[in-house]
C-alpha cells in the first residue's frame, strides 16, 4: 500500500483533497471509540491485567482480554448473512444487479452462492468488477465504498484495468469485518472477525500470495452440566432438527426452525432426562452450539429449510496467520481515503455524487457500494432517486446475524485434563484432549469455546522445554488461551455491556470447568 509519510496523519479533508487530483494516499490509523483498536500493521495493544485473581465461581481471572461487538458496530450493524424466512438466491442475486449501469453492489450479502462467508464476499467483489468493466471505459473514475475484502477486490481489478479508482472507507482502517490484532500479551495475532476460512480455490490464491497459513480444524469436542459433569452428547438434538426440516419441506410457506418444532410436535416434554439434562435443555444446546454460530440467529429467526447439516459439516480451516496482510496485499497501490463516511449516493444517468458525513461530496463516473447489509439498511445511508422495487426488497428481507469472539488468556489452562502420572506418557493424552468445549444448561452465554493451546498446527509461541529440548507437540498444548464464540440474542445483549461487566458475563460460562476448591482441613 502507499501511505503518506510523516507521523502526524493526514485530515480527511486533506486526504479526499489528494486523492481527487490523483494523489495515492493510504492512512492506516488506530481505530477510536470505546475501546481501542489496532492499526492493520499490528500496533501492540496493552491490556489491563486485573487486580483479583478469580472470580466467586473459582474460575481465574483472565490475564487478557479481547472482544468484537459487531452487532454494536456503526460501520457493521452484524457480523455475516444467513437465510431468514422467507429469504431465497433470488434475493441476493437482485441485490447484485447494477442500477442503471451506474451503481454495483458487492459484498457477502450479495453473494447467491456463498453468503456469510469470506469467499463468497471476495468473489462479490469480483464479479462485481466484471460486471462493471462490461459498460464501462478504462479511464473512467470509479469510486468503491468500503474497504473490506470485497471493496478491496473490486477496486484491485478496476485498477488493473484501467480505471481510476478511489476506495471510500466509513473506519480509521482497511479490512471491514476483517480485524487483527497483534498483542503482546497474547504473543500471538488476534483475529476479532473472521476465525475460519472455508476452502475456496480464489481465497486460497489470496491467502497463498500473502503468506497467510492456516491449519484443518476437526475439532475433538467435550460438553459439560452446569455443575461441571463431563456427559455425552445424545442424538435428541439433532434428530429433531433433521425432523422439523422435513416437516418444514411439506409446508406451502417458509417458516422458522422453532415454529417448524412447533407445528411438527417435536418440542420435547420434561421429564426423561439424559445424564441428569431434560431433553428439551439438549435441543436447546443444539440449538445453541450447532446453529446460532453458523447463522449468527436464533430459531425464531432462521428459516426451518435451512441444510444445518451441511453448514456445520463444511470444511473449515482455523486461521494461524494474520489474515490483515491478505487484506493489506489486495490494498497495494490503491487510493484509498479513510475516515469518510458516506451517507448519500447520488446517481443521475452520467455521473454519481458521493455525500459524506462531513459534507464534502466525491464525484465518479461509477461506483460499488461494498458496506455491509446492516449498514445499507440503516437511515445512515440513502439512495437518490431511491432504488428499483427488486433492491428495496432484498434490503427489507435480507438479514444479518450476530456472532462476536472473546479472547482470553490466563496463567494456566485449568479447564484442560490433568497432567500425566509418572509412568504415564504424553502422547496418549495429547491425542485425545479436547479443543472445543461447550456447556448444556439453562442460562448459557457462550456457544462454544475453542482452546487454541490445544488446536493442533496452531502455532505456540512460548513452547515448554523437554528432556532439554523444545517439545513440538506438548501434553496440554500451547499457552492457555480460549475463544469463545457468542451468537444470536447472547452476542446482541453482552454488546450493549461494558468490558467489566462483560468478562464477568462469559467467565461465568467457565465455572464448570473451575478448578476444584482445596479439600478443607480439619484444624
């Protein structure tokens, strides 16, 4: 990317200023708002380390901590797309279509084949790009809003084709739903949006092109009760879903997984419990841990015809290197002004007229609005003359889920099993610890926590020393970091809470796995 040297920044006025007469100008700045946010090169973040060493449910305080809040997010308004009722491709492909061969539109939400995913917001804004360059001429002034993975590729390929083109980006950075953090505390990149990459031949050039690695991630999961009982997980769960989708199937309308539930009488009744769980807490994990992280929605929300076999079964890669530079390698020599919002997109049958939330306007020949759903249908943003009957409807009937991460590390992994016993090996244990971890019971916040100290290929910065030498598969893994994930109604409420009461919202989830108190003594 060019940046402007200098250490001071350069002011959005100023900014647009050089860009409009051609001047190339990144700025590449830490976010500001209620808590801090890195610089896409990976400026340390400090992070507080709290005065108390656990909390009154035994678990131990983090050493650190990071959260997104994406659903609180001005410039993101959710995290990724999933299919509501009553939504259909036919939606996200109408969203696609251009508006009087002056506005394209592409990110993961117009994306008929693949929405909610990485892939399919890169390919949008592929397709988006040829779509444009059919009708127009090289020289021509294209202006890109947003600066995520899709904007970033359209106006990659506008550029190498010919055209002048100015990406407008609403943040103090580049990368959209795309944040890494590099933070010493952690000794390792923190990724806040997307964790997994599915396999996508074109991601996959990218990825290799900015040496960004990742590793298969085919989790070994262990669920546990509130009172921190380790308990398999039965099939009551799944088969209702599967039978509700096939109940769903034979209705004339669309309807939602839990009215779907409903009609087909499969809401389990109390009593029956399995391992000490009513049946309906178990449809309720299912629910929880299966659906909600892959739609980022609850059942009353996602339509019952959704394949949640299929979504849950899909391939997925855990990202090990720092998905920003794939980001940064699609911005190279692109004019790219952040820190302007647009709130207006004038189009007449010559030219279209950007409006900007400081009054200034951009004017361009042609334009791809690359911002997320959430975004274009809030009162922030506005279309002038509005737009055709077929985009009003896919904006009023496309959704956005909710998904958030926490990171946090702590001294120890005190939710991993025990060390082995002297005689014991460590290959054994090793090979049967769990890397994915989940409560069943009432109350839950959090979907599912991932130990990434355990994931195997992630890499650990800090390997233990063995028989003198550094261990590359060590018994109890990596450094004691998990994720947790945070979907649906639960990531919508812990947005609107602050850090403090947030970490102790998700810590709570962890007290089954807390450490046992010390036996007392008798004196």
């Amino acid at each position: 990317m060019r940046e402007r040297a200098g250490g001071g920044g350069v002011s959005r006025r100023g900014l647009l200023a050089a860009a409009l007469a051609g001047t190339a100008t990144v700025v590449l700045a830490s976010c500001t708002g209620p808590e801090p946010k890195p610089s896409p090169t990976g400026t340390p973040v400090p992070t507080p380390t709290p005065t108390p060493t656990a909390t009154p449910g035994g678990v131990p305080l983090p050493t650190a901590m990071h959260r997104s809040r994406w659903a609180a997010d001005p410039f993101a308004r959710g995290a990724f797309g999933f299919r509501a009722v009553d939504t259909t491709p036919e939606l996200r492909e109408a969203l696609a279509e251009p508006v009087g061969d002056r506005i394209w539109f592409a990110g993961e939400a117009s994306s008929a084949e693949a929405p909610g995913t990485l892939h399919g917001a890169l390919r949008s804004g592929v397709d988006a790009a040829a779509s444009l360059r059919a009708v127009a001429e090289p020289g021509e002034r294209v202006a890109v809003i947003g600066a995520g993975i899709a904007g970033l590729a359209a106006a990659r390929e506008l550029d190498r084709a010919g055209f002048e083109v100015i990406v407008v980006e609403a943040r103090t950075r580049i990368g959209g739903r795309i944040e890494t953090v590099d933070d010493e505390a952690f000794g390792r990149t923190i990724e806040l949006g997307a964790l997994f990459v599915g396999d996508d031949e074109a991601l996959d050039r990218l990825l290799d092109e900015a040496s960004v690695t990742t590793v298969s991630f085919t989790p070994r999961a262990e669920t546990r009760t509130l009172d921190g009982r380790t308990v398999a997980v039965p099939t009551t769960g799944p088969e209702a879903i599967d039978a509700a989708r096939a109940w769903a199937a034979g209705q004339p309308d669309d309807v939602s997984l839990a009215a779907a539930l409903t009609g087909a009488g499969l809401l389990p009744p109390a009593g029956g419990e399995i391992d000490g769980v009513e049946p309906g807490e178990w449809l309720t994990h299912t629910v929880r841990t299966d659906i909600e992280p892959f739609t980022g929605a609850g059942s009353t929300l996602v339509s019952a015809n959704t394949d949640f076999a299929s979504l849950a079964a899909t391939p997925r890669r855990l990202v090990t290197g720092r998905l920003s530079d794939a980001v940064e390698l699609l911005a190279e020599g692109l004019d790219i002004a952040v820190g302007s919002a647009v709130t207006r997109i004038i189009a007449t049958d010559r030219r279209v007229a950007l409006r900007l939330d400081s009054g200034e306007s951009v004017s361009a020949d042609r334009v791809v609005v690359a911002v997320p759903l959430g975004v274009l249908q809030s009162d922030a943003f506005a279309f002038e003359p509005p737009l055709p009957p077929r985009h009003l409807r896919a904006l009023g009937e496309l959704r956005t889920g909710a998904v958030d991460l926490i990171w946090l590390r702590f001294d120890e992994a005190f939710w991993r099993p025990e060390q082995p016993g002297s005689g014991e090996t460590t290959g054994d244990a090793s090979a049967s610890m769990p890397e994915l971890y989940a409560v069943v019971g009432v109350g839950t916040r959090v979907s599912a926590w991932i130990d990434l100290g355990a994931a195997n290929g992630y890499p650990n910065p800090d390997p233990p020393e063995v028989d003198g030498g550094e261990a590359t598969a060590p018994f109890g893994g990596g450094p004691p970091v998990l994720v947790g994930i945070i979907a649906a109604a639960q990531a919508r409420q812990l947005d609107d809470l602050d850090d403090q009461a947030f970490q102790a919202a998700v810590l709570d989830d962890l007290v089954p796995f807390a450490p046992a108190p010390p036996a007392a003594t008798s004196g």
